[in-house]
C-alpha cells in the first residue's frame, strides 16, 4: 500500500481508492480535493486535507507534471 502521509492505513487506504478512481475518472485537482475534503468527515482521515496529504497526491495524480 501506497504511503499518502495519512497517520492510519485506512486512511491511506481511502486515499489509495481516491487516486484511483480520480485517474481512472481523469477528474481535476479540485475534483480530488473536494473529495478529500468529504472524508477528512470520517474518523480515521480527518488529515486528509493536510498540506502533506495533498502533496503526495498531487504528485501520484501526476498534475506535479
């Protein structure tokens, strides 16, 4: 499992099904955030929208390119 800077491996599990649904869907930034926001909701992912999250994120989505 892909590390995205989640402090539990089911947050980085939920991170992990975002990105690949987020490519598979080949949705915008924005989209993404918007959907990281919806599970920092749940417990386990509240740092979903942390700086360092996004970062990794950002980057496994290839929008760093």
């Amino acid at each position: 499992m892909k590390d995205y800077a989640m402090f539990t491996d089911f947050g980085n599990s939920m991170v992990g099904e975002i990105v690949k649904g987020a490519k598979h869907k080949n949705l915008t930034w924005s989209e993404v955030c918007d959907m990281l926001r919806t599970i920092s909701e749940i417990k386990g992912c509240e740092e979903a929208t942390d700086t360092a999250v996004r970062e990794v994120v950002y980057c496994e989505m290839g929008f760093d390119k």
